[in-house]
C-alpha cells in the first residue's frame, strides 16, 4: 500500500456529503424500516468501495476497512451536528426526525461533533498508519477507549432516558459501534510497542452538599434524557477503579500493562467531557438543566481538569514509559 491509500479513504469520506443530500430528497414519507435498509446498503456500499480502491494491493491489516467506512460515517455525524445547529439544511431532516430523533439532544449534538472530528482525525491517521505498514497503537488504543465509552453512554441514556419510547429500527445502527471497537482492541493490543527500551455519583444523593452542587453547579445531571446520569455510573465503574490500579501502577515500577489502560481511560475521558461540558452549556438542553451562568466558571474549571489530567498522564506515558518497564534480572554468573 502507498501514502495514496489514505488519500483514497479521505475522499470516500467526503462522498457522505451528496449521499445523505441525496437521501433525504428521495427518501420523503420512508418509514423507519425503509430508512435502515437503506442506511445498511449505503455501509455495504462503502466497505466494498474501500476494497475495491485498494483491490491491486490491499492491507494487511482488515481493520483498514472499519476505520473507511466510519470515517464515512463520521463525516455524515458532522453533518448531523451542522444541521442540528442550522448551519446548514437538507441533509439530514428526515434521518433525524424518523431515525434517530435522540440526536437532537445537547448530548447527541456533542457526541456528533467529537466523531465527526477527533473521531474522525484519528481514523485517517489509522488509515495512513496502516498505508505506510506502521504501528498505530498508542492512537488505536486511545480511540477505542473513546468510542466505546461515547456508545455505552449513549446507547444506555437512549435506552433508560426520556427517548426510550421512540427507539426504532435504526437504533440497530448503533450495534457496530459496539461490537467492531471491542474487535479492534485485540487487533491494537497485539501490536508491538512503539518504544520498547527503556466519587460520588450524583443520583439523588441525600447529602446536603450534593443536593446544592447539583442544583447550583450541574443541573444537568438530573436531565431526564438520562445521558449525564449514566456518564456518572459509567464514571464509576470505569473511572473509580482505573483510579485505584493507577494509583499501584504510578508506585511500583515495572507495572507494563499501565500505559495501555491510561490510554484507554484518557480516550474514553476525553470524549465523556467534551460531550458532557458542551451538553451541559448547550442550547438544545432544556434551560432548567443547563448550567447556570454565574457558575459556568467553576463548572468548567473542575470538569475541565477531570477530562484535562488523564490526557496529562497518557502523554507522561506515552512519552517517558521506562518507569513502567519489568525489569530484567542479571544472568546469575557462576
């Protein structure tokens, strides 16, 4: 494969822009069943574009046809968070008003921009790793731990929030999302290392001081879509514990497995917080739930820092990973 390989998938990416103009001007009236058969043929379509612009000599790597096709997908997210903002029209109306409708959720629309762009970034970069037959672990492991903690929350917030009621065949469209990142990750894990050398979850707490941070700082944790709520439990079960095993892996040397996981924690984190800062400030959130304006700059501080400090300690990783290396011992001489 060639650097031209890459080029191929960023082109492909941008077809979503006349496909889902197109999709909306003809599928007028379609029923929901109509619109998933659709959707589905279109992804097919896009797979078997990937393979056949790399048919003369395809990747070794089969993840190279995941990350084409969503970085199509990506690219129709943003478009769905464009339109959802009014910035552009057309595109999308009756995808979102017969399909998924929950995406018009100051929660779906952030979710739709970090896919339609850090999502995004990294699948080119994949892509391009795999053209030029190099390790992309370090990204790869970070983006899975992104995607599946941006589908978990939001395929459970579907599930159990107010639009629960309104869930449809094209749901079925999010199944992907789950099963191909938890795929993906063997496939990354497996990979050779790129440098070999060297809480209280706010759910109606009784105690006074929950009770005022989550009325006068983050009102939005009680937003009956159910998003913020089930961030918080995923906070919990994924976040508590990775902070317990970090907390040995930072002081006894030699803890190998450490890296990995605070990449995958940070990617996770990164894409919880840019999703639940912009929905709690966002305008599609009901004005009860948003952040009041008095206390945006505590909101922000301390949100900020949660998502901010797991990226600080991926780059330590990352970038000085000698601390984190077993030790071999000393051939015993005779």
């Amino acid at each position: 494969m060639t650097a031209s390989s890459a080029t191929r998938v960023f082109v492909l990416s941008l077809v979503s822009i006349p496909v889902t103009y197109l999709f909306n001007f003809l599928s007028t009236n379609s029923s929901p069943y109509t619109i998933l058969i659709i959707a589905l043929l279109v992804l097919i379509s896009i797979a078997i574009m990937a393979f056949l612009l790399v048919k003369k000599k395809p990747p070794k790597d089969p993840l190279f046809y995941v990350y084409a096709v969503f970085a199509f997908t990506g690219v129709v997210n943003l478009i769905v968070g464009l339109e959802q903002d009014g910035l552009i029209d057309g595109f999308m109306t009756l995808y979102l008003k017969e399909g998924e409708p929950y995406l018009s959720t100051g929660h779906g629309h952030m979710i739709c921009y970090w896919d339609g762009s850090a999502h995004y970034l990294m699948y080119l970069l994949m892509v391009a790793a795999i053209a030029w037959e190099q390790s992309y672990r370090t990204i790869g492991l970070y983006w899975v731990g992104s995607i599946l903690m941006s589908t978990i929350v939001f395929l459970s917030g579907n599930l159990v929030g107010k639009y629960g009621t309104k869930l449809g065949p094209v749901s079925l469209l999010i199944i992907p999302y789950l099963v191909l990142p938890m795929w993906a990750v063997r496939q990354i894990y497996n990979q050779p290392l790129e440098n070999e050398s060297a809480h209280k979850v706010a759910l109606d707490c009784p105690i006074k001081i929950c009770r005022q941070y989550l009325r006068l700082q983050e009102p939005y944790l009680r937003d009956p879509a159910a998003y913020p709520k089930i961030q918080m439990l995923v906070y919990m079960f994924y976040s508590v514990p990775f902070c317990i095993v970090t907390l040995h892996g930072l002081l006894v040397p030699g803890c190998s497995w450490l890296p990995d996981l605070v990449l995958l924690h940070a990617g996770g984190l990164a894409q919880a917080q840019f999703s639940h800062i912009g929905a709690s400030l966002h305008s599609r959130t009901p004005y009860t739930y948003r952040v009041p304006e008095e206390a945006q700059l505590v909101f922000l501080i301390i949100n900020g820092l949660y998502g901010i400090l797991p990226q600080l300690l991926a780059y330590r990783c990352v970038n000085n990973p000698e601390f984190f290396l077993k030790r071999k011992e000393d051939p015993k001489t005779k």
